[in-house]
C-alpha cells in the first residue's frame, strides 16, 4: 500500500491474473474497508439470492399464488435493486440520481407487493 494522499485516495498493488502488478485505487477511504464493504455486499446478494429461492422453491411445491407474489416482492426488493446497483453502476446509461430513483422504484414495488400479500391474508 503507498499510503493516503491530500485527498483521501488510496493505491494498492496486487498481483494480476498474469503474474504481474497491478494498480487499483480506492477512492473515499482506505483499502480494508472498501473491501470489507465489498465483501459484505456480496454476502447481502447471495443471502437475498437464497431468501427469494426458498420463496420460489415453495410455491413451485404448493402452488399458491400468496407465495408467487412473495417471491416477486421479495426478488423487487432486494436482489434486484442490488443487480440494478451493479450493473448501472459500472455503465453509462444512467446518472447517480437516475440510478438511486431507478432502485428505489423497484425497493418500493417489491414492498408494495408484499404488503398487498400480507394484507389479502
């Protein structure tokens, strides 16, 4: 690690797919928790992932449509806005308050769908 500059950047060389160095810079604070913050989004992802699998995985056995909107409420809710969050983040179809508007229409409807289930019962 080089260390910080004036304006809170940080570079880290690690070791490439070929055996060579490569330069990686973190912006807004230091290297462990840009990758701790990484690691835990990703655990927030396959959790979520696994929640809307159970879902799935139970209405494919029963059948019933309370549980087919759970699982598309719950896949609104949480995977999807943090697929949105990765794949817009990394393109240039969208600005930041484009994207923050576009994942938190989709956080509300999985919400909304939810909470009809929830309220029909």
């Amino acid at each position: 690690m080089t260390g910080h500059t004036a304006t809170g950047h940080a570079a880290v060389r690690a070791l490439g797919a070929s055996g060579d160095l490569a330069q990686i810079d973190v912006v807004g604070g230091a290297a462990p928790t840009a990758i701790v913050a990484i690691v835990v989004f990703f655990v927030a992802v396959v959790l979520s992932i696994l929640v809307t699998y159970r879902y799935a995985t139970g209405y494919l056995r029963t059948r019933e449509r309370p549980l087919l909107f759970l699982t598309v409420g719950m896949l609104l809710l949480a995977p999807a806005p943090m697929f949105l969050r990765l794949f817009l983040g990394n393109t240039a179809v969208l600005g930041a308050t484009e994207r923050t508007f576009v994942v938190n229409v989709s956080k509300l409807c999985g919400l909304l769908v939810i909470l009809a289930v929830v309220h029909r019962q």
